[in-house]
C-alpha cells in the first residue's frame, strides 16, 4: 500500500478506532516508527478491507507511553518498546498483589 493511500484512510464514522495519521498526530511519532513497531508485532493494529490500518486506545496509549520515553531519555524504538512491556508486567503484578491483600 503506498503512503499516500494511507493517509487518505478515514476509520467508518461510528468507528472508535484510530487511522495511523491519527496516531502520528496525537503520539508525534514517526510513521515509520509506528510501522517498525507493527513489524515487531508490538502493536497488532486490525486492518480495513483494504488494507489501512485501524488502532485501538489501548495502542494509542502504549504508543503515547512510548513517544514520551524517546523524547524523555532519548532512547530507540525498540528500547523504549522493552521499557514499556516491563512497566506494564509490574502494573499488573502490582494489581495482583494487592488483590490478594483484598484476601488476606
């Protein structure tokens, strides 16, 4: 699909999901590094009939974690991709520890 096509894509109007022109927008990373990342299948974005990617909030919010990572401690793509994984595993073991507090 070439460049151009991708940025005419508009999601259907009922539609909460988010074309990449969006996410480049609203997170101000390079398309190029939001499509390393797809590559990486770090994000798995769904796809039109033909062939535009549509992002969910959950995306845009691992994207925009990682867009403030680069900018913040000047770091690659996939850096920055390892850094946010690894701030995900322990929000979720934290959740998990304190539901079994809630047990106790």
């Amino acid at each position: 699909m070439d460049i151009k096509k991708r940025f005419e894509a508009q999601p259907p109007s009922s539609s909460k999901r988010l074309v990449i022109t969006q996410v480049v927008e609203m997170t101000g990373l390079e398309e190029t590094a939001v499509l390393e990342l797809i590559s990486m299948e770090w994000i798995r974005p769904g796809t039109t009939g033909d062939g535009h990617y549509l992002f969910e909030t959950r995306d845009l919010y691992r994207l925009g974690k990682l867009a403030r990572l680069r900018k913040d401690l000047d770091i690659t793509t996939t850096g920055g991709s390892i850094i946010v994984d690894l701030l995900e595993r322990v929000e979720k073991l934290e959740t998990q520890i304190e539901e079994m507090r809630k047990l106790i």
